[in-house]
C-alpha cells in the first residue's frame, strides 16, 4: 500500500510474467508514440456506447501507464501506482468495472477519485491482449459520476477492444517486417559490396589468364599437341565463365537500385534490334518481332538487360536444327505486356519457381555444355519488380517455354 496525504491507497500488484509483459509491450513498438486516427476513432465510439465522456486506449508500462488514444481528457498517462489499468490487466480475460470507485477498496483513496474537478467515479476496462496472452494494457470507458453498462455495452466495449488487439498485433507484425526488411537491405548491401571488390580484385588476373592462354596457343600451339590445347582451352573457357559469373553477380545487386528508373520514350522494334545484334546469331535462328512497331515509355536500360538475359536463355537453352523465338507486346491503360516464346529444351513443372531464386540452376547445360551461374533470372524478376510488373513462365520439357512479363506504364 502506498500513502497519499493522510490516507492509504491500495497499489496495483505487480503480473505474475510482468518481465515477459514488458518485453511484449516493447514488442509491440506502441509504446509513447504517437496519435493515430485508427485508435481515435475507437476512443470515440466508445465513449459514444457507453455514454460516458471519456475513453482511453492504455498501455501500462513499468512505472507508468501511456494513453495510445485520449477522447474527453488532455491527460497522456500517469504513475502507474494510481492507474485503474493496472489493476484491471491482472485478470486479461475479465471486463473489470467499477460502478462507483468511491465505494470500492483499491480506488476510494486514488487521487483521481479525490479529484475535485473531474473525479473518476465510473471506470470500467477490458484488458487489450496481445498474441503471447498478456495484458498490454486496457480499453477504458470514465464518468464523473457512478455509472453502469448493460449488457449490449459490455460486449461492444469487448468487441472494441478486440479491434485494438487486431491492430496492436498488425503494428507488431509490420515492425517486424520492417526489421527484416532493414537486415536484407543491410546484408545485400555487404553482398553487393563484397562482389564490388571481388569483381575488381579478380578481373585484372582474370583478365591476364584468358590473355596468356591465347598468346601460349598462338606461339606454343604446334608444341603442346592435341591433349594440350585441350587443357588450354579449359583454362580459357574456365576464365570467361568465372568472368561472366561475376559481371552477372554485379548486375543482380545493381538491379536492387530502384532510385533512377527514369522513364524515356524509344521505339521497341529499335531497341529489340540492337539486343539481338550483340548475339550475332547464326542462320538457323529465327526471331520474330512483334507484328506491331510501336513507341514506348520506359526504363529503356532495365527492359534491355531482361530481354538480353530471356533471350540469352532461349538460345543457349536450345537443342533444335532450327531455333525459333517470338517475342510479342500487348498494352493496357496501365500497363505493358511483353511475352518471349521459344522451342527449346523447357523447363520441368517442378522448377519453375525455384528459378528466379538467385543461384537456383537446373541440372543441364547449354548448347556449349556449359551450366548457368543462377544469376540471370533472379536478376530479371528484380527487374521487372522495380518496373512495378511480374513475370511468369509456362513450359513444358521438350516443348520450349514462354517467359511472360509486365511493366507499369506509370511508375
């Protein structure tokens, strides 16, 4: 008990998990922060229900007690040693009231029942529990003087309380998200960086390797015989590919970057055109454009590297005599659609989401027997992402596969 003036009041016991509970309300992240409409708006029709003047949304800290919502009263909380909450979250489960706090042992000498201007003499709380069951806090209903609910007010003080306990556990849920978020921003970060210094570290030797493996079969050709030009090639081809792998690896974590998705206007038949020159395709390759030419809004830079990566894999990925891509556009009011068929080798039904996770490969080789690095599609769906569309793939193992994706038309 604790003394005020020259009487005694009846303190509010302490939860039998109070550690446990406060590390949930700091879970929780509501604590001390600021109004919120969705909460205000509860106060108030609560206070409209129960026809009382004041309502309040209280969490009960340590030491003290915080009004999340206030409706009828400036005040923003106080000790804890004189809440009515703080009682009232003993019992998580009960609506606990209190029809006259004058005639009732623990709040007849509280200094909010002795207030002479605006006494607390009707209190009634339902405790607000979050999803490890304990009582953060409560929703209240005050009256200056002695007041009773009836039972339909009792079960809509209850429902409203609920509501709260949705949106405490939704607040928690985002912070949460909004933590993970932060540590994958952070950790691909780290990743982007590491690639950043690998990719510099190594290109230069790299570099030197693919060089000096030319310049040994141009002047040592004829000497190293047929067993040793292999090996030689294998050197080289090892190069590229590990080349290749770290441009690809670069490109990935770039594709995070959603700050300069800046929108220009380009002819789509042009910039398809440019694309398949840098393949150097050879006769036995048909790509067909879309039958309509037409002038789009876009990041040009982003669609480029997906059609590069979609068309790459249409031809490696390819075992036919003759190899056939058609690449088709649509549009909407919204959005653009653009679509990548072929008649290569397809992809099982069972992969086909496991292939846009970044180092994902299916166990088969391209038409040089070489193995993807798992980098390129994951890339793309990043790409398409940050272009605010999706993409999604249909195939069938010896049939050829359709790559389908779409870009917002206003980022």
């Amino acid at each position: 008990m604790i003394k005020t003036g020259a009487k005694q009041m009846i303190k509010p016991a302490i939860s039998r998990n109070e550690l446990e509970r406060l590390a949930s309300l700091e879970e929780a992240g509501i604590f001390n922060t600021s109004p919120e409409a969705e909460f205000d708006n509860i106060t108030k029709l609560a206070s409209f229900i129960c026809k009382t003047p004041v309502s309040l949304i209280s969490l009960v800290g340590e030491s003290e007690q915080y009004f999340k919502s206030r409706y009828g009263t400036e005040i923003y909380g106080s000790s804890r040693e004189i809440s009515f909450c703080a009682h009232a979250i003993l019992k998580p489960k009960q609506l606990m009231v209190v029809n006259d706090t004058r005639l009732d042992e623990r709040f007849k000498d509280n200094p909010f029942t002795l207030d002479e201007n605006n006494p607390v003499q009707f209190y009634a709380g339902m405790p607000l529990v979050d999803h490890h069951g304990f009582a953060l806090g409560t929703l209240c209903v005050l009256d200056t003087k002695p007041n009773k609910l009836d039972k339909e007010q009792k079960i809509a003080l209850k429902a409203l309380a609920k509501h709260v306990e949705v949106l405490f556990e939704l607040r928690r849920k985002n912070k949460h998200l909004e933590q993970i978020e932060k540590e994958l921003k952070e950790h691909n970060t780290a990743l982007k960086d590491f690639a950043g210094v690998v990719s510099h570290d190594m290109k230069m030797p790299l570099a030197n390797m693919i060089i000096t493996a030319d310049i040994l079969k141009a002047k040592y050709g004829d000497q190293l015989g047929k067993e040793g030009l292999k090996y030689l090639k294998n050197l080289k081809n090892a190069g590229l590919n590990l080349s290749d792998y770290i441009n690809s690896l670069l490109t990935h974590y770039e594709s995070n970057d959603t700050s300069d998705l800046k929108k220009q206007e380009f002819d789509l038949h042009h910039m398809l055109e440019e694309i398949i020159d840098l393949f150097n395709i050879s006769d036995n390759v048909d790509i067909n454009l879309p039958n309509e030419n037409i002038i789009i809004q876009s990041n040009r830079a982003a669609l480029e590297q997906i059609f590069l990566n979609l068309l790459s894999n249409s031809l490696k990925y390819n075992e036919s005599e003759k190899i056939v891509i058609d690449i088709d556009f649509r549009q909407t009011p919204d959005f653009y659609y653009f679509s990548i068929s072929d008649n290569g080798i397809g992809i099982p039904q069972d992969k086909q989401e496991e292939i846009f996770q970044i180092f994902t490969t299916l166990a088969v080789t391209d038409r040089k027997g070489n193995k993807g690095n798992g980098i390129g599609l994951s890339t793309v769906k990043r790409l398409v992402k940050n272009l605010g569309g999706n993409i999604k793939v249909n195939s069938q193992p010896g049939q050829g596969t359709q790559f389908t994706f779409s870009a917002k038309r206003n980022l």
